[in-house]
C-alpha cells in the first residue's frame, strides 16, 4: 500500500493510546474518554461493573457512567446485570474499513496498469452520498496532470469515477440526488433528465466519461467496479488535461479502463456471467 499521511492509522494493528491521541491534536477530553474506555471494553475478557471500569481507568464512577450511558445509547456498548461491554456494533465499523482496505488491495495492480498504459493519473473511487472519496491513487509522471487527493471529495455527477457509480443506483436514488446538481462548469449536466439518460448510456457501454464537467481542462474516463455479489463497490478509472485526451488517447483508454475494472471486480470474486449490477441494485 502507499503510503500516505493517514497510513499510520490504517493499519489494522496499530494500537491506539493516550499518546498517540495526544500527539495528533485531538483535545476533545469527552470524546478521548469515550474512545478509550469504548476500546477497554472491546479488549476486556469478562463483563466489568462500572467500580471495576472506574479504577482501571483511574477515573470517577460518575463519570464511568455517564460514559457509559453513551456508549449503550449508541449501540457501541451493552450492559447486563449492572455489566458493560462492547456489542457487534464495533465490529460492523471495523469490517467497513477493513473492507476498503482490502478494496485498495485488490485494485492496486489494475491501478498500476492504467498508470503505466495511460501515463495520465489513476484513481479508485468510491461513492458517499452524492460524492465520490478518492480512496486511492496514482499520479501521472508528467509535470502537468489532474490533480486529486486521497481522500478527497468530488461531486459525483460530475466526474467519471461518480458517473460509473451513479450509474447502478436505482433511479429513484438517483432522481433524489438530481435535485441537487450544482454546475461547476458549462459542461456539468444539470438537468435530472438528462442524468438519467446519460447513466443509461453509462450502464450501455460500461464506461463514463467525464469532458471538463468537474474542471473545466480536465477530462477522465472510469467503469464500476463489482464485487462477488454483484454490487458496484467502487469504480476505477483515469484523468488528464483535456488537451491530451485526443481520439487516439480515447481508443487507448477506454479498453484499459474498462479492463482494469474487470480484473480488480474478478479480485472480488465477480463472475459477470452469474451477476447483474443493475439488477441487484434495484
């Protein structure tokens, strides 16, 4: 994996303690107490009372409880006869972030191969809402090129990588999030219709385009990414000054794109003779 400034606190045995919070800036004493005593109960063999919980941590049995309360209210901690500990709800957050790592994995050679093939920046995408979060990235070598983060945010109708997720959403889903497009240039569609029509297009070929609707100079292509149960999971894809993506470039890209899609869905486990995105979307 990459490395990045978040990488650190994505590796699946980094042990959280007092310092570690410290010294990346957190101050909310409320929300450290609640993490920390969230995770005792998490790594605690036996149900523990609130006394027994206050002098382990060293703090007031008031305080313990209140915490506590919390923590149940939220459905992050469990009590039974006067006795706490944590539920499955800690499990079900830690899976989610597992499984994007394990996204980030499988996708890493597919990435690389657009990087190399293209020369143009490689992205793998997932979708939040109406936006796509970067998850991962490959910058192209040449000194001028699309720039993105990992872990920043785009608007979805509008690049590539959000298209091609759109795309295998209900159309319900999808006119929910149409009644907000924003435009970012002349080119971002707007018009819920037209959105519609264009995912079906989209789900036709297996490939979005995006032409400057984000940025204006900047263009990119993408396809889903599908998982063993037929679920677009992600979607991978490439971007560039809209000067380089030529006819030529275009006849490059779109099979190394939709390729790469290919390859990092059959990693999940898709066999696209059994499953149907759309359908299983709907």
């Amino acid at each position: 994996m990459r490395t990045n400034a978040l990488t650190p606190f994505l590796k699946q045995d980094h042990a959280v303690n007092r310092n570690d919070v410290l010294n990346i800036g957190m101050t909310d004493k409320t929300l450290r107490k609640g993490l920390q005593l969230l995770e005792m109960l998490a790594t605690r063999p036996e149900l523990d009372g609130i006394a027994k919980l206050a002098r382990a941590l060293e703090w007031s049995k008031s305080n313990v409880h209140r915490t506590l309360q919390t923590l149940v209210g939220c459905g992050y901690a469990a009590v039974h006869e006067g006795r706490y500990t944590a539920t499955l709800r800690l499990w079900t957050v830690g899976s989610l972030v597992h499984g994007r790592l394990d996204l980030k994995s499988m996708a890493a050679p597919s990435l690389a191969a657009i990087a190399e093939g293209s020369r143009e920046s490689a992205h793998l995408s997932i979708l939040d809402g109406a936006e796509v979060i970067y998850i991962d990235k490959i910058e192209s070598p040449q000194p001028v090129r699309a720039y993105s983060q990992v872990g920043g945010r785009a608007p979805a109708h509008a690049v590539a990588t959000g298209k091609a997720l759109l795309a295998y959403l209900p159309d319900e889903t999808v006119r929910h999030v149409a009644q907000q497009l924003h435009a970012y240039t002349a080119s971002t569609i707007t018009d819920p219709d037209l959105l519609l029509a264009h995912l079906e297009e989209v789900r036709a070929t297996g490939i979005a385009i995006n032409r400057g609707e984000w940025r204006d100079q900047v263009w990119g292509i993408a396809a889903p990414v599908i998982d063993a149960e037929g679920r677009v999971v992600a979607a991978i894809g490439v971007s560039g000054p809209a000067g380089r993506f030529t006819a030529e470039a275009f006849a490059r890209f779109v099979p190394l794109v939709r390729d790469a899609a290919r390859q990092t869905s059959a990693r999940l486990g898709h066999v696209a003779a059994r499953h149907d995105a759309r359908s299983e979307a709907a």
